[in-house]
C-alpha cells in the first residue's frame, strides 16, 4: 500500500464500516451506534443484517453482535476516523484489553477505492481478508466490490477466509410487552 493524505472537496465517498459489541444492550448500543454515526459521519445508505459472532482474539468473553454499515461521506479518512472514535469514547468504550470486551467498536473496512497506510490509520481495514465476521456482513451488501490492493472481490474473499469461528445471522430479543 502507498501512504495517501487525502482531502476531499465536497465529493462524497462510500464507506463501509463495521460496527459491534458485546457489553451491555448490544442491540441498543448497535442502533445508537448507527444514529450518531448517521448525525456525525454523513448519509448510511445500507447496513446489513445483524450478525452474532464468537468472540475473535480473546475468546472468552461474550459473543458479539455485528452489522457493516454503507456511508457516504464527505469526511476525508482521517477525520471520518476522528468521528468514529468519539462516538467510541462516548458510548463508553474502553481500550484497556486488547481484543476484549467493549461496548461498540468501530472499524473502518473500506473507503472507496482507496488506499491509507500510516502509523494509527490503516484502509483497507488490514486484517479484514482473516475475519468471517466482518466479510460476512460486507459481502451481504457488497460481494462483487474489490479490494483495492488485491483486487479480489468479497464474495472471493469470504470463500477462501480460513476463520472458522461461528458467525450467523441474530435474532433481535422479542419485546413481550403489551
């Protein structure tokens, strides 16, 4: 990958971001995730379903929910990531255990065709070619897209991805009340 700085001039660009968690209302804390990013980030033009998942990394802890969200946006890379963070500190997401449990978690897979590789901002997301759990949700919404330092599309990528780890589709919690 080369290192890009990119600002953009009111042009929009797709982005595709996976969002996820696993403390608290995972349900809630996804949709709230969605809004503010929907407020801060620019136009969600898709989400895939919600997907529930193993934990990835540090095994034991709760298993996640995740969904991939389309944005447009005018926010160049590095503010798009700025904005993202600080709907991650203000849902309350702590860094202290890598790969461990989190409120929200907000990764920027894909952003147009471009590609960013600097010390704290790395697009394509780099280890999105290893985990079902993100290419699952991307290739529902976008399975012919191609990566853009590999070329190969998502559909491709899903097929040859040697994670295991259980990820299928959730079933929001019923709402009994009446």
């Amino acid at each position: 990958m080369h290192r890009m700085n990119t600002r953009l001039t009111g042009d929009s660009q797709t982005a595709y971001l996976l969002i996820g968690g696993n403390i608290g209302d995972r349900y809630a804390n996804l949709a709230k995730a969605r809004e503010w990013i929907g407020l801060r980030c620019g136009r969600l033009s898709r989400d895939s379903l919600i997907y529930e998942t193993s934990a990835w990394g540090f095994e034991d802890q709760p298993d996640f929910l995740n969904q991939v969200l389309e944005l447009e946006t005018t926010l160049p890379p590095r503010s798009l990531l700025q904005a993202i963070l600080g709907v991650e500190a203000e849902m309350g997401r702590s860094r202290d255990l890598r790969y461990g449990p989190r409120t929200i978690d907000i990764d920027i897979l894909l952003y147009g065709d471009l590609a960013v590789d600097e010390p704290d901002l790395r697009i394509p997301h780099p280890r999105l070619a290893d985990r079902r759990f993100a290419l699952e949700p991307l290739a529902e919404l976008a399975a012919d897209l191609r990566h853009p330092c590999t070329g190969q599309s998502i559909r491709s990528m899903l097929a040859s991805c040697a994670d295991r780890l259980s990820v299928r589709r959730a079933s929001p919690p019923v709402d009994n009340k009446e």
